[in-house]
C-alpha cells in the first residue's frame, strides 16, 4: 500500500502517524493519478456497443445506457469483474477522496421494479462506478489477491453503500 508520510507538527513536535483508511485513500488516488492510457469504461463499453449493432434499433440503444452509480443500484446483484481507479474532478461529492473505480459488472439479479429502474435484465453487461470506501475496499481486497470475479449484492446501510454476500436461496426439485 502506498504510504501516506508521517507528519510533524512544528509547533509541539507531535509526529502523527496516518490511519489505514489515509494510507488506503493515498494509494488509491496514487492509483488513479497514475493511470495512463485508461480510457473512460463506459465510452468504451458504448463505443463497442455501436461497433457491434447489427440492426439500427441496437445502434441508436448502443449509447442509451451510461454508467450505474452504486448509489443508486442498492439491491442489486452483480459480477464484477474488474475495478480501475479514475481521478476525480467532481467537486460537488462531499467527503471525496480524489478518485472513484469503475467496474466492468454482469447483473445476476435484483429485484424487477430496480432492473427496470436502472434499464437491466438478468444477463447484461454494463459499466458500475463508485467512491464509496466499503465498496472500494472489498474490490481492492478481491483485486490483490486474484479472486475476480466477484459475486455480491450492493446494499445501504445507513448512509454507508457496501457489498454483502449473496443471499441463499433454497433449491427445490422441480
């Protein structure tokens, strides 16, 4: 993990140690700063979207659905499959830590008023983006040690958006 530097304070000599979450969000944002040549994943997944249209109803769709943001998508089941760190400039994000991930997803399921909320059925590819720590942090830690993909729900607690486990479902003979 990057380190954020200790620092001193000039007047009491006080040398504070930055916390784990300092250490996490200065890696992060070195991540992200350093990027070169990441193209912007839901552009690219449009663009392929428009490369690929056999008939022109998917042509004119190709570019219809943009980015989920998880904040939005709480309940919803995914696959994620990658995560790449982007700088961000948007000032308007209070307590923002300088950058946000994208995630190349696979919608597994979710309640039906959601899917049809966000424009997804079970099966589609789209293009997830976050801030939130506790999702960050679950995909950085899945990311390290080689376990993508991943399958999680994405809920709310509180205020706080996080990843939790897949229900478990009961499986009859039918």
């Amino acid at each position: 993990m990057a380190s954020a530097p200790a620092t001193q304070d000039a007047t009491t000599g006080t040398v504070t140690t930055p916390s784990v979450s300092a250490k996490f969000h200065a890696m992060m944002l070195e991540r992200a700063q350093n990027a070169e040549g990441v193209g912007d994943a839901a552009f690219d997944s449009q663009l392929s979207a428009m490369m690929n249209a056999s008939t022109e109803d998917e042509l004119w769709e190709s570019d219809e659905k943009g980015t989920i943001s998880a904040k939005d998508a709480a309940g919803l089941e995914v696959e994620f499959r990658d995560m790449t760190s982007h700088e961000s400039n948007n000032e308007e994000i209070e307590g923002g830590h300088g950058y946000f991930i994208t995630s190349n997803c696979v919608c597994i399921g979710g309640p039906k008023n959601l899917l049809v909320a966000l424009g997804l059925k079970i099966g589609d590819e789209f293009v997830l983006s976050t801030g939130a720590p506790l999702v960050v942090g679950k995909l950085r830690w899945f990311e390290a040690n080689e376990k993508l993909p991943v399958r999680a729900v994405i809920i709310k607690a509180g205020r706080a958006i996080k990843l939790a486990r897949l229900p478990e479902r009961a499986t009859t003979s039918a």
